[in-house]
C-alpha cells in the first residue's frame, strides 16, 4: 500500500470527534497515572507509608486498566486509519521530494507556474504539508519497529499513545486537508505534461492538432494511424467527416483492420482532447467527446446475455449525446465509434436496429463512425443518405502453390467488393 488512501483520510469526518466517549478516556486513564505518580512521590518525599501509597496503588492500577480497556476496544480503528494515512513511508518520502522538486518549475507558464504555488508557496502548500506529515508517519509508525517495540508498548500503557499520534494527525488534517486533493491533481497535471512531452519527443514527426469549434462537426486528418503500433507495422489512412455527412460507414471482411482503424480514430481525439501530438500528418477537429461500443461483454452472473449488453450500452451512448445536445452551451460534441454492433440478431433486424440507432444520435448533434460486416446496412436509405461509405479488403498470393491471405489496411471508398469467411474456412481446414 502507498499514500494513495491519504486523500480518501483527509477529507472524511475526524474520527476523536465522531467517538466522543473514546476521546474522553483516552485522558481518564493517563491523567490517573499521572496523579498516581504524583501521590507515589508525594508519599516517598513525606515519609508517609499507609494512606498515599494505598491511593496511588489504586490510581495507576486503575489507570493502567482502563488504558488497557480503552487499547483494545479503540486500538485496531485507529490502527487502520494509521494504515490508511501512512501506508509506505518510503512512499510518503518519495512523494514529499516531487513536490519539492516543484519549486524548479518555471514561472513564465501560467499552468506550472501555478503547480508550483500551489505544492511550494502557498500557506498551506504540499512541500510544508507533506514535510509535518513525514514525522506523524514517523510517530504512527513506531509500533513497526522490532527494536522501539518495546517503549512503544511502555507509551501505549501509560500515555495512550496511539490516541495522542491520533490527535496530532487530526490537528494536521484540519489545517491541510482540505488542500491534498488539490496537491495530487496538481501532480496529476504534471505528470500529464510530462507524459505529453514524452510523447512529441519520443514521436517528433507527430502533429499538434488544430482545433476547431465546438459547433463544428467537421473532421479531417491526413495519414491518421494507431498511436500503439510501430512505425513498421502502422498503417496510415486519411479521413473526412463533413456536416452533411456525419457517418462514416465502414465495412470489410474478417481481420480487414476495420476495428483497429476505429481503434486508431479514437485514441488520437483522446491524445487530441490532452493537446498531446497525434500520431497524424494533420489533424483538424473539434475537442470531441468519445461515446464507443467497441469492446460489450456479457455476465452469466448478471444474467446478461450479450445482445443485451450491447442494447445497454448504446443507450448509453445514445443517453449521452441526448444529455448534450440539450446542454450545448460550450459543451464539446459527441462523437461515436460502433463496431460492427448488434450482430446477435437477424440481417433484417440488425438493419433497422442500427438504423434507429444511429437515427436517434444523429437527431442528437452526434457525429461517427460505424464498422459493418452488413453490405446491405449501406442501402438502406436513412444510413445512405448521411453516410459516406469506404472498405478495407484482403487479397491473396500464392506461396510455394499455396493461396495466403493478405492486408493492406488501406482505407478505400465505396462497399467492400469481397468476403473471406469461406476462404477463411478453408485456410483453416473446415472446408
């Protein structure tokens, strides 16, 4: 475990407030110890054998029961919050050094310039936050350590002293808690700067998008490919989605790179929605919101079956582009990737189900793209009408008198003109 629970602790009630009662005689029970110790030198420092001994006998005896009673009713939650606030203390100091390294920051950008006032300026900064935190973890810690066991054993008897490392963490939360969310977003934002500067220096012949309105659908890149794959394996392909056709009909045989072109698109609106380089000569778009059914699976616990599982999944797609069309005010536009969706169905069904479908987000101001292995999904006139339609295809060559299949996961217009199932049956020997 690491300092990841710290910001789910610091912004929760303060546990001595909520047990009141175990507030309480965490005190009872040092303050009779104390004044039993204090009787006990009274008595030496007097002489006195009989009544002062006997009543500081039964103070620290009494002291030390009810420290005992207190530890093991109390002891194993306030362990756990310790758990839960200290988790790795190498973990809390390799945290506490980022943070400190933020001071090296620039000042002439405006977003680093604010990380660094927010982690090591402020008042209530994480470097001066993390630096007190460092030795309550110290503190809280003590009972971890085989060689100071023993006096915290001889702490926790006479003083209570998990309850007292308890109050100064809780003193500690009231003065910054309310702040580490914002120290782990401003490291969030950090490390997405830096992984998005990684990224253009990794991939320098990458391109910066250009972004355009909100109220524009148009989209365009040139030489778009898979940001995952290699530049020996990637495969580039270029793209259009204008107003008046907003679908880009995708349709292919088995293994044809229809998926993975879907895949490609949406990565990079992602890497795009960060303003991290895309793997792209251009592209030109608006900050689209992704809504995908890409990857549905079904639940045999759930009981859902996976054509189910899809239904649910488009109407949350479709949900979403409802909720944002009726809420356009500067919200981004949405742009949806169906792979070749509803297939557990009939060809007629599945036609008139994708139909309705992409009606129903099209009303809604969405734009998209939808694979197919359906040929006939293109004639039907609502998808005909705002669709472009292109294909990926495979081609064969023999091989020492053997026909292989090959692709080129080149992007071409118009309805794939071939199928491979049955070449593929053969291929494999089931023909």
């Amino acid at each position: 475990k690491d300092v990841y629970g710290l910001p789910q602790w610091a912004v929760s009630p303060l546990w001595l407030t909520q047990n009141r009662a175990a507030h309480t005689l965490s005190y009872i029970g040092p303050a009779l110890i104390a004044l039993g110790a204090v009787l006990v030198i009274v008595a030496i420092s007097t002489g006195e054998k009989t009544l002062l001994p006997n009543i500081a006998v039964g103070l620290l005896g009494g002291g030390l029961l009810l420290n005992v009673i207190v530890t093991v009713f109390w002891g194993s939650w306030i362990h756990d919050i310790f758990q839960q606030v200290t988790g790795s203390h190498q973990a809390a100091v390799q945290f506490a050094a980022v943070f400190q390294s933020f001071a090296r920051l620039p000042h002439d950008d405006g977003l680093l310039d604010d990380i660094r006032r927010t982690t090591t300026e402020d008042a209530s900064c994480a470097t001066r936050g993390f630096e007190q935190l460092l030795w309550h973890v110290r503190l809280a810690n003590l009972q971890r350590d085989p060689l100071m066991y023993i006096v915290y054993l001889g702490l926790q008897l006479l003083f209570l002293w998990d309850f007292r490392v308890l109050k100064s963490l809780e003193r500690w939360k009231t003065r910054f808690g309310s702040h580490v969310t914002e120290w782990f977003n401003a490291l969030g934002t950090c490390e997405a700067i830096i992984s998005g500067a990684t990224l253009a220096d990794e991939n320098r012949q990458w391109a910066y998008p250009e972004p355009l309105s909100n109220t524009s659908l148009k989209l365009s890149a040139v030489a778009l490919g898979h940001p995952l794959l290699t530049d020996a394996a990637r495969v580039e392909n270029d793209l259009t989605l204008e107003g008046d056709r907003p679908l880009l009909l995708v349709t292919g045989s088995n293994m044809a790179g229809k998926s993975t072109f879907l895949r490609s698109l949406g990565l990079n609106l992602l890497l795009a929605r960060t303003g991290a380089p895309v793997c792209a000569q251009q592209l030109v778009t608006p900050l689209y919101e992704l809504a995908t059914s890409i990857r549905v699976r079904d639940s045999l616990r759930d009981g859902v079956s996976f054509f189910m599982a899809e239904l649910h999944r488009l109407k949350e797609v479709v949900d979403l582009a409802h909720a944002r069309h009726d809420h356009p005010a500067g919200a981004a536009p949405i742009l949806f990737l169906l792979d070749e969706i509803l297939q557990g169905t009939n060809s007629r069904e599945r036609q008139l189900a994708v139909a309705t479908v992409v009606e129903r987000l099209l009303s809604h101001g969405a734009c998209g793209l939808l694979s197919t292995h359906d040929l006939d999904l293109a004639t039907v006139e609502s998808i005909r009408a705002v669709s472009q339609v292109v294909h990926f295809h495979e081609y064969f060559d023999s091989v020492d008198g053997k026909e292989v299949m090959r692709f080129d996961y080149k992007m071409r217009p118009g309805s794939t003109p071939t199928t491979n199932a049955m070449k593929l049956l053969k291929m494999v020997g089931l023909e």
